[in-house]
C-alpha cells in the first residue's frame, strides 16, 4: 500500500493548488463585477467626488491612481489574471476603469476589459464602454449620441460610447459587461460579444438597419453563431 500513500502525497499538492487557483479565480472576478457595479451606479454630470471617493474607500486592493490636478481628477482601477497568466493557463486578460471629474463632477468613465487573445495582430479582444457627460468637440463628425458604436467592423473588441442622454435600457445594456473572460481557463473569448453580448446584439441591429449584409455583419466573425 506504499504506492497509495505516495500517490496521495503527490495528488494532494495539486488538489491544493487546483482549489487555490479556483478561489483566486472567483475572488478576482469578484473584485472586477464589485467594481464595474459601483461604476455603473455613478452619474455623469450627477455624481461628486465624495461617490467616487466611496468606490476608492471600497475598492483600495484595485487602486491603480488617484491623480489630481485642477479642475481635474482621475481615478484607475485595474484587475488582472496574474496568477492564471503566470501559470499559463489562460492569456493575460485585465479588467480597467477609468473614472474622471471636472470642477467636482464625474464628467467621463471608461470601462475596458481585455483579453490577449491573438485573434487580431495589433489589438486584444475585448469590450470597452465609453460614457460621457456630452461628446466632446473632436468627436462630434463621428458620433451618433447618445448611444453608439466607434467600433471598425471585423476587429475582435466592441467599444461602446454613450452620453448622459441615453436611456435607462440603453446604459443598462452598455455597462451589461460579461467578466468571464477575465478568469476563463485555456483560449476563446475571441468575439466582441463575449464581453458586451447585449451591445453586442443592439449593434447588430444598427449594422442591419445601414444595410451592411446578412445579419449585420456580412462575412466578418464567422465563428459568431455562438453571440445568442
């Protein structure tokens, strides 16, 4: 029975490490939707500097800045997969928000997680979310507020821009952020719609509306059968 009580020595450390890995993954992407849940619930040209310095109180173990400099003030916070990138099991993804005030008020935020993926050469896959108390000046040519998508058909990420006009569905489905991605073993997560699946379908539409081929996006992302 010796083999027995070397097998158990043996499988018991991976056992560990197994559960290890799986409560970092659950605690990290925890962290992410905690995040992302008080983001959503600040207002452009509503909320102060004392909600966002509630999230910062809150949100400590994330802080990546907290930068002022008037009128202006910047907050970051970042998540990354370190540990399950480290230990090659998945690609270096990182969950990113940016939260900026002008004069006191939350004027912009900005929501990114990214996944390296290698689908596309020059980008990761992901979903990045944009919201702005109004489009500024040098976006106005290219913008269609309050709710949009500057994002070039066939790239592997969807960037989503929003304005404080949008509606209540609207914002819901912009800041509707899939996190699995940032924790998921092993490759995918190569499609726009694995991090923003209802942006996802709302751009769809908009591309059917512009005429842009069969079910909006002619023969680009093959593989989207799958974005239900």
């Amino acid at each position: 029975m010796d083999w027995l009580r070397r097998l158990r020595w043996v499988a018991l450390p991976v056992v560990l490490l197994a559960l290890g890995l799986f409560i970092y993954a659950f605690v990290i992407r925890a962290s992410a939707r905690s995040i992302l849940k008080d983001v959503y619930a600040l207002r452009v040209g509503v909320s102060s500097t004392v909600d966002v310095q509630r999230i910062v109180a809150r949100h400590r173990h994330a802080l990546r800045e907290r930068h002022c400099e008037e009128p202006r003030c910047s907050t970051v916070f970042e998540v990354y997969n370190t540990w399950l990138y480290r230990l090659r099991l998945e690609p270096i993804a990182r969950f990113f928000v940016d939260v900026e005030e002008k004069d006191g008020t939350v004027d912009y935020i900005m929501v990114d997680l990214s996944r390296d993926t290698r689908a596309f050469p020059t980008s990761p896959s992901g979903g990045i979310i944009e919201e702005y108390e109004r489009v500024p000046d040098r976006m106005l040519k290219f913008s269609k507020p309050p709710y949009w998508f500057p994002t070039p058909v066939g790239k592997p990420y969807l960037s989503v821009a929003l304005t404080s006009q949008a509606n209540p569905a609207e914002r819901e489905h912009a800041y509707a952020m899939s996190l699995a991605c940032l924790t998921k073993p092993g490759r995918g997560c190569d499609l726009p719609c694995d991090y923003l699946p209802l942006a996802w379908r709302d751009w769809q539409s908009e591309l059917e509306k512009e005429g842009f081929g069969a079910e909006g996006f002619g023969s680009y992302y093959p593989a989207r059968a799958r974005c239900k």
